[in-house]
C-alpha cells in the first residue's frame, strides 16, 4: 500500500500540480515567470554559484532525460566499457559542480544582507529540497555505481509504466532507500515547480535564437 501512494499516487500529484499550477500562475501572473534576478544586489559571489550550479545540473539532468527517452541507444553506448567509466567519471565531476555552485548560492543567500532581505520562504524551501536532491543524487552514484547502467532497468521502466497509465512499482520496490529517496525527491522538485523560482525554465528565452532583428527607429515626434 505505502509503495502505492509513494511511488503511483505522489508521482501522478507532483506531476499535477506542475501542470495545473504552471497554467494557473501563467493565466493569473503571467509576468512572475521568472528567475526574480538579484544579480544587481550582488554579482561575484553569484557568478561563482550560479555557473558551476547549472553547468552541472543541467547536462546531469539531460543525462536523465536521454537515457530515459533512447534506452536503446544508452545502452548501446555503455555497453562498451571506457564509455561507461568516461561517463561515469564525467557525471561524478558534474554533481560535485552543482553541489559546489549550490552551496556558494545558499551560503551568498545567508551571509549577503541585502539578498537575505528579498529571499522567499520558498526561496529556502526550493534551496533546500535542491540541496536534498543533489546529496542523494552524489550519494546514489559514490555507493551504488553504475547508475548509468542500472537505471534502464529501474527508473526508467518505472517511469514509462507511469508515463502509459499502467504503473509498475515492483521495478523500483527493492532498490535501496537512498536511490528511492532520490525519485521521490525529484518529483517534490517537479511539484515545487511552478510555485518557485523554478519557473523561469520555461521562462528562458529561447526564442531570441530565431527572433528577427529589432529595427529601432528614433521617434522625436515632429
Ligand atoms: C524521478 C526522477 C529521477 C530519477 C529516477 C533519478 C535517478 C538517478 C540515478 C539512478 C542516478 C545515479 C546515476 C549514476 O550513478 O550514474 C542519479 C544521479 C543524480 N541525479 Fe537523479 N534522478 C531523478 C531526478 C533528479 C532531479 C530532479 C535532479 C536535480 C534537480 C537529480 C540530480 C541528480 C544528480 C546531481 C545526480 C548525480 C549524477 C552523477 O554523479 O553522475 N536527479 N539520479
């Protein structure tokens, strides 16, 4: 029964709340998608957080995705062993990167007055289920090595029978319980989504590659 609301009924919610809340803070206030930037409070310290933090976070988070989307060809990749080390070596520098960058942008948060005046209690909510989601993240692939392996016979399954609307908890039941942690952390973070600064991935102007040139031209009126 618990397996069922933690790994069926929470992942479905989490999911839920993303979507429903992400629609709902777009309708009503469209114009607060956004990282709320402090970079004109304070820039160095940001500078050596936010760079190395989503550096880090981002390719690790792709490496989820595409072993999620192309098993296959994941597979296919790892199945030769210098692959797997190479990734498994690159992956480990890039957690320790995000940890890194993570923690100067929660300690520039504490120690910078004029930044702790504008923070959120779901500025430190966000900081610290991040800082949860990463420690696990760094712990599961120090102690269990291999991920990049294993999790196309875990996760990844898991998550599919969910995305199908047929859910299969006996793929994820007896991992060990820093690995389930970890999934289950990461959906808090897909809930927090939309009610946080995490917002601003969708915010991220993407667009600007492909946007014509702007024409301005001086109006004086006369
Ligand atoms: C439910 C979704 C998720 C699943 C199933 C999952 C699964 C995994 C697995 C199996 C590993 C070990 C990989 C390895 O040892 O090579 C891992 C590592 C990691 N995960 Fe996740 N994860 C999820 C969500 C997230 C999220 C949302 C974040 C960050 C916001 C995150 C951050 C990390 C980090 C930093 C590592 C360490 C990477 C490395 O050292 O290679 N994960 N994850």
């Amino acid at each position: 029964m618990a397996e069922v609301v933690l790994f069926v009924a929470f992942p479905y919610l989490a999911l839920a709340l993303a979507v429903f809340g992400g629609i709902y803070r777009y309708r009503h206030s469209r114009f607060t998608y956004s990282s709320l930037s402090s970079q004109l409070l304070e820039n160095r310290r940001l500078f050596w957080g936010s760079v190395p933090w989503h550096y880090g976070i981002v390719i690790v988070l792709l490496a989820h995705l595409v072993a999620f989307l192309v098993p296959g060809v994941w597979a296919r990749v790892i199945a030769d062993p210098t692959a797997l080390y190479t990734f498994e070596v690159i992956g480990f520098a890039l957690a320790l990167a995000a940890l890194t960058g993570l923690c100067v942008l929660i300690w520039r948060r504490l120690t910078q007055p004029r930044i702790a005046a504008v923070s959120t209690v779901m500025d430190w909510a966000l900081l610290l289920v991040l800082l949860v989601q990463v420690v696990l993240g760094f712990w599961v692939s120090l102690v269990y090595r291999w991920g990049a392996d294993w999790y196309l016979h875990t996760a990844v399954p898991w998550l599919l029978s969910l995305v199908v609307l047929d859910p299969q908890t006996q793929y994820v039941s007896s991992l060990p319980w820093v690995v389930k942690l970890h999934m289950l952390n990461g959906f808090l973070v897909i809930a927090l989504f939309p009610f946080s600064r995490l917002a601003h991935l969708v915010a991220f102007p993407f667009w600007y590659l492909w946007r014509p040139y702007q024409v301005v031209i001086r109006n004086r009126g006369n």
